[in-house]
C-alpha cells in the first residue's frame, strides 16, 4: 500500500511504542506522542516523536490511541468519539466502552442485557458489607478493585477456601492498606475451568472474520505463583467465529456498532463443560498480547489498521498455528522502589548474539547509538515471541530467542504455553468450543 500518515498516542504510559515501531518499519510516516514524563524516552531511536498530538491530528491519517486512561482518569474514548465526528480515522473507543473496564458492573449488566450468561458477582463500596456478604454466602471468590486503583494488578484476589475466610481476611487487611483509594470492589463466584480471552477487532460497523483465542500468564512466577503482575506471557492462535465468539461477542456485535467502537477488544472468560462465564473486559489494545498478535499477522499491519480505521474489512493474513509471547523484565518488576530500580536496571543494556532481531518486541526501551537500553523506570524492556505449528513448536522458538539475549538481572516466565500442552488444550477441544481455524 501507498505510505500512509499515522499519530500513535499515549495519553497516560506509553505502551504502543512497538506496534508504532512496526508500523514505521514498513515504511508509513509515524509520529509519537508520550504523556507521561517518566515515560517519554521510551520509544527513543526507534520511532519519532511529537511533544504536542493535537498538533498533527491534521497531518494524520489514522490516529490510534493505546489505552482507556488519561492520566488516572479513563477518557481516551471521549477523545476518540470527538474526534471521529470531525471525521478523522481513529482506532479507539468511547466513553461507554471505556467504562466497561473502568467500572465492572456496568460491565457484567451490558452482558446481561444482552444475553450473555454471566458469574454471580456483586459490586461493593463498602468492606463491612463485602465481608458480610461473604460470611452470609460462604464460597470462593474473587476480589476485583475497581476505580484507578485496579491497575495495582497485585490487588486482584482468587479465593481458594470453600467457606471463604481468606477471601474475608484479605478484605480486612484491604480495608487497613487500601481503604482511602479503593472506591469499591466487586466479589465473583469463583468458577473452576479453563479462562481463555477472547480478541476480537472491530471497525466500527462489525468484527472481522479472523478471532484471536489468547491464555494469560498473570503470576510472577513460573507455576503460576507469586504476586499478580500485568502480564508475564501470552499464548495464543487465531481461528473463526466460532461457538466462544457467538455466545460472548456475537451477541453484543450491534451495540458495539451503535457505539462506533474501533480498535481489539477482548473479553476474558472462564469456561468449563457447562458453559462459559465472562469475567471482564480489556477496550483497547492487551499488552504484551499486541506485540504477539503483531507477530502473526503475516500481512501488513500498517494496512491492517489503515482499513480497520476506515470501516473497511482488511484482508489480514494470519499465522495458522500457535503463537507464544515472554515478557523479559528486571528488578524490582512489579513492584516500584525507585532505588532498586537505579541500582540494578536503569538504562540496562540489552545485548544480542545474534544478528537476527526476529521476535524481538519494544516494551520500555530506546535505542542510544545503535545499543537497545531499559528505558522508563517499569523494568519491561522487551518481550520476545515464537510461532510454530504446535504450542511447543511456539515455545521451543521462543526461548531459544532468549538464550541469545543477555540482560543483568533479567527474568522471566519459562512456562508460558505449558498450561495448553498440559491439558487446557484437550478440556477446550473435549467440551467442543475451539482449535485453530475451527
């Protein structure tokens, strides 16, 4: 396709800086707006920069925005809807489908009143009354923060003791630590079963053809221990619209589109042999999970995004096989102690031994005289992605990219993709819902 003009913006952290890089790679004029200081080397030798977006909304032919937040208030969605009634192309969402992650109940009742089955949760503005709830109702379940604070992924609790007393401690010591932040929180029945999201990509009028089946690796550890982290690693593959998509997206493809919504959206689930049962909503883009889905669109990304910014139906050629993404990260990820930090990571170099760059994905880095470095102060530097035409095919490439990477004080996941191999695969298969291409 002819070079096209594209407005990258990150309105809070910057998290889009390697799909900008791509996108550029492939030759499209690329300019880049960070607006959290801390942030705003990251991206640095790989893409340019702009200090003022709105400046280039003009120049721009397609804007995409990575994110729901503005700062700590969500509103990139407002941003998008004004500026799509002036008639730009943009990638991203509205006000409405902002609050579906912003807000969870307002999320679980656009699934009710739609037809989607959905866990028993309740909402909550007070721990007493949660504490309550759970002493009444005995079981376990999981504590989801709402509000800004949800983005401290550690405070995200799954219940394991059937009369719920961990969940009632963990509320109580909340109550202590979090009380003057957390506005209030939601409490799910624990249901046991696979969890697999669901990212589908819209273009304002409907999703297209192809559907991306992905599986979170949230804990720190290998084994899936350890205090929750954003991400630590993504497997995934791509298949048709098939019974997981029907019964989540396919029933709420209408009100996307009377709401103009562009962009991935991804919807996470628990299923088992009974049924599915949504958990919440990701409205904008996953991270690493772009960065792997970045990697198995074997067609132009920029052109990918081009069309689906104009509500047209892109031609997008995907990988048909299994895809995995390992997040490389350095001390003190996930948690925030600036000295350890200065001690151990800033500007850490990364080093290859090999010339090859293939599978190798920006997160917080920047490029100073030719030498990738740690860039920002959330210790991400990269995330590094296999493909093959089975999930240990994807792993076996995966990591063998990373053995050629040396980084002090690097770490990362060793698992990611293991939980398919090991059975979640089979159960998927076994209850009928999905395989690649299916």
């Amino acid at each position: 396709m002819a070079s096209e003009r594209f407005l990258f913006v990150s309105a809070d952290a910057a998290l889009i800086t390697d799909l900008a890089w791509q996108v550029h790679r492939e030759g499209h004029d690329v300019k880049y707006h960070i607006e959290a200081e801390s942030d705003r080397e990251i991206g640095d030798g790989f893409v340019p920069k702009t200090d003022d977006w709105r400046a280039e909304v003009e120049w721009a032919d397609v804007i995409i925005f990575d994110d729901i937040w503005v700062g700590s208030d969500i509103g990139t969605g407002a941003l998008a809807e004004e500026l799509r009634e002036d008639g730009k192309a943009v990638v991203g969402g509205t006000p409405n489908t902002d609050h579906l992650e912003e807000d969870r109940g307002y999320a679980m009742e656009i699934l009710e009143e739609h037809g989607v089955n959905t866990v028993e949760h309740h909402i909550f503005d007070s721990f007493d009354a949660g504490i309550q709830h759970v002493q009444e109702n005995p079981a376990p379940y999981v504590i989801k923060p709402l509000g800004e604070v949800q983005n401290v992924k550690r405070l995200l609790y799954v219940g394991n003791e059937d009369d719920g007393s961990d969940v009632v401690e963990v509320l109580k010591a909340y109550k202590k630590a979090w009380g003057h932040r957390m506005k209030g929180f939601q409490l799910q029945r624990k249901v046991e079963g696979v969890e697999v999201a669901i990212c589908g990509f819209f273009n304002g009028n409907e999703f297209i053809d192809q559907v991306n089946f992905n599986f979170e690796h949230k804990k720190l550890f290998p084994g899936n221990i350890g205090p929750q982290t954003g991400e630590m690693g993504t497997s995934m593959f791509w298949a048709s619209q098939n019974k997981l998509f029907k019964e989540t997206f396919g029933k709420l493809e209408d009100w996307l589109a009377s709401e103009g919504y562009v962009g991935s959206i991804d919807i996470n689930c628990i299923v088992n042999e009974n049924g599915i049962y949504p958990l919440e909503f990701t409205p904008r883009f996953g991270y690493p999970t772009i960065a792997l889905q970045e990697e198995s669109i074997e067609s132009s990304t920029g052109k990918f995004f081009y069309d689906l910014a104009h509500g047209n139906d892109p031609e997008v050629e995907v990988h048909n096989g299994y895809q995995i993404g390992v997040r490389i990260v350095l001390p003190p990820f996930p948690f925030d102690d600036e000295k350890t930090y200065d001690e151990n990571s800033r500007n850490a170099a990364v080093v290859f031994e090999t010339d090859s760059r293939d599978g190798i994905h920006l997160e917080d880095a920047k490029k100073v005289d030719g030498q990738w470095r740690a860039a920002g102060d959330n210790g991400m530097p990269i995330v590094v992605t296999g493909k093959g035409d089975t999930m240990q095919a994807a792993r076996e490439q995966a990591y063998d990219r990373i053995d050629d990477i040396v980084m002090p004080n690097m770490y990362y996941r060793d698992d990611i993709g293991e939980r398919w191999i090991d059975g979640d695969g089979d159960r998927l298969q076994a209850w009928g819902y999905l395989g690649p291409q299916s």
